[in-house]
C-alpha cells in the first residue's frame, strides 16, 4: 500500500450541514415561494434577484480539488475560478445516488431513504444505481417511487437535462420523476437546449454532467483528470455564454473525491466473523449483525481499523444528525447496525460488491475532501 493511506485529514467525522450551508437547501430556496428575491446566506450574491436560473450539477468536482488545481494554473479552470460563492457540504454518505437525490428533493437522507450505493433491503442487498440485487433486476421488488417517496423540484414539473442513456431508469424514475427531459447524447446539446428553453421563459433549468467523476473513478488524479476539467469549465463558459439578461448559472456537486488507488483491504476476519453482510460502498461500509453482537463487532473493527477508519454504531449516526433531524422508520430499517468510514485514503472490499473495473479515486465518506462541494455561480453579462 501506498504510505498516503496514512494520511488523515480530519480528526472527527464531518457533519453536514443541513438547515444551512448544504446541497439539501439549494432546490427549496430556488424553488420556494421567494425564489432568487431572498436566498440564503450561503448563496453566491450572482444568483440572488435572477429572473432565471440554470442549476449545473457537475458529479464528482469537489471543492477541495478544484482549489488545489486552480491554485496550482488558474488556466486549467478560469471559468469556474472566476465565479463568486465557496463551499458547502453534501450528505451522508457522500455518494451520487444519495446525493442527487438530496439535491432535486431538497429532502435528507433520512427522509428520502436513498441512503446508500447498496442498500439492504429486509437482508436482499441492491446496487441503486442499476437498481439490482444478485437476482438481477429489481425494478418490480422495488417500485421506485415506494422506495423513495419525496418528489423532487418540491412537486413542480422542470426541464432536466441529462444524458440520454439515464432515461427510463429506476434511478431516475426515483429521484427526477414526473419531470421534462430534455435528453443529450452530446455534451453540446445541452448548451442548445439551456438557451431555447430560457428563450421560451423557463424560469428554472436543472443540468446534469457526469464526466468529471466518471474520469476520476477510471483514471484518478492526473492529466486525465485535468484535462475533463478543462472540457467541463468549457461547458460553463458556453453555458454562461447563452444566458440572456437577468439569468445566473449555479453550479455545485454532489460529492468530492479520494485518492484511493489500490489502497484497498477486506475487513478483518475478525469483524467479518461477527456480521451476516456488508451494504454501502469502499469507503462506507455498513455491517450487518444481530443486535447483541453490536458492541462485538464495534471493538473488533476499532481493532483491527480504528488507525483508518470511523467505526459508529447506527444508532450514534442517527442520534448525531448525520442523516438529517429525522429518520424514518422504514429508514432506519436499510441501514447496517455499525459503520466503517475511511478517514484515510483507503477503501474497504467487499467481495460481494462487484465493479466492473479497478477504481481510482472512490467516495463515500465524510472527510473534508468528500464532503465539501461548491455552490458557486455567475449572472449574465
């Protein structure tokens, strides 16, 4: 293993901050009675007073590594760089599939239930974002609006660009329903589509680009990387570049990244022993025990990976707010009764969660570099 799984940037998990500065607060305050006339203060001034908004969610751009390469050549971004805003954080766990639903629901994820990349169901674990379990298709087990019940832009009916191969998925049936796709197969559609439909007085506009994380999984950190970051602050500059007078463009993501690389492990067999199996991802795993084997499996894990890893019970996780004020019951009932979060840049195997290739960087966690996005933005020149 590399010795950067060693490093630890954060001494306690972060919390995110709902009811303030997080992902969870953006579609309710652009959406809600007042609209952009009297925004939160953790919206970038650019955006308050706009007659219309075009929401960017760029999968995977964490705050943290957009600062890191901008100080480093301001050029390699100077879209994004110039634009006014800063930092909030996303959910728990930092995921996409959590995430995004947060975003166009405004819900957390103790109140929409997407509450993982694998979620248990009743002990049949599914991968959400094919919507699968081991029996393959799980689409008519699990009807995705049962699954999660909050509808998304607080009920309303907007235009949601996204690549054209996400149509008709559970996934998207789950957290962008009953909304109007305008679908792309090219990146420079999308740019078309925000000026038509702003043209047409769209009052609000909902993108999604999916690049930037798709790279960092695959190739990590390095010019692969710099390069799609280039491409996606030219997608925000040719979006800007159609948006007419009194519109803003507001970007932000759902999750950061970490370098994990092959700084990957199973857990020992002394915790494994003790669970019946494992849901959530590398760097969130939740281990699934009967209840008097809880404090068990906690002494075993802080054991055997407390130099790398947060270990709380379900229970802590829920008391302290990490899944919002309130958890459902029927919440309660898909997640693990421990879990193990990286807080180095490590990832945790689980044989029966398979991927299709090796993994670069990973997320899922709730360290700064995860948790921490941008919600920055630009009005119309």
């Amino acid at each position: 293993m590399s010795s950067a799984v060693n490093r630890v940037v954060d001494a306690e998990p972060r919390m995110p901050q709902y009811g303030a500065g997080c992902v969870t607060g953006i579609i309710p305050s652009l959406l809600g009675p007042r609209g952009t006339s009297d925004l939160p203060s953790f919206f970038p001034d650019a955006v308050r007073g706009a007659d219309q908004v075009v929401l960017l969610v760029v999968d995977g751009l964490g705050w943290h590594q957009l600062q890191a390469r901008v100080a480093a050549d301001r050029m390699i971004a100077p879209t994004l760089a110039s634009m006014q805003g800063g930092a909030i954080t996303t959910i728990a766990p930092t995921t996409t599939v959590t995430a995004l639903t947060s975003i166009s629901t405004g819900a957390t994820p103790g109140e929409h239930g997407l509450v993982g990349y694998r979620i248990d169901f009743a002990g049949n674990v599914v991968q959400m974002l094919r919507w699968a379990d081991s029996r393959g298709d799980a689409r008519r087990r699990l009807e995705p609006r049962d699954v999660q019940p909050c509808p998304p832009f607080l009920g309303s009916s907007v235009p949601v660009l996204s690549k054209a191969e996400f149509d008709g998925t559970a996934f998207t049936e789950s957290h962008l329903r009953d909304q109007r796709a305008h679908s792309w197969r090219a990146v420079s559609s999308m740019v078309v589509d925000v000026r038509r439909l702003l043209a047409a007085g769209e009052k609000f506009v909902y993108c999604y680009y999916d690049c930037v994380d798709k790279i960092a999984h695959e190739r990590g950190f390095g010019e692969y990387y710099d390069s799609e970051l280039r491409t996606a602050d030219r997608l925000v500059a040719d979006i800007a570049s159609v948006l007419p007078r009194g519109a803003a463009l507001l970007v932000t993501a759902d999750h950061g990244q970490v370098m994990v690389g092959d700084n990957t492990t199973l857990l020992h067999p002394d915790v494994t022993q003790l669970v019946t199996h494992q849901s959530g991802e590398g760097r969130f795993r939740w281990l699934h025990t009967k209840t008097e084997r809880i404090d068990e499996v906690v002494a075993a894990a802080r054991s055997h990976h407390g130099h790398h890893a947060w270990v709380m019970t379900r229970d802590e996780m829920i008391d302290g707010g990490f899944f919002g004020p309130r958890v459902t019951d029927v919440v309660r009932r898909r997640l693990g009764e421990v879990a193990v979060m990286a807080k180095t840049d490590i990832s945790f195997d689980d044989p029966a969660d398979k991927t299709y290739f090796e993994l670069q960087c990973r997320h899922g966690s709730l360290t700064s570099e995860e948790i921490d996005v941008p919600l920055i933005a630009l009005a119309a020149g």
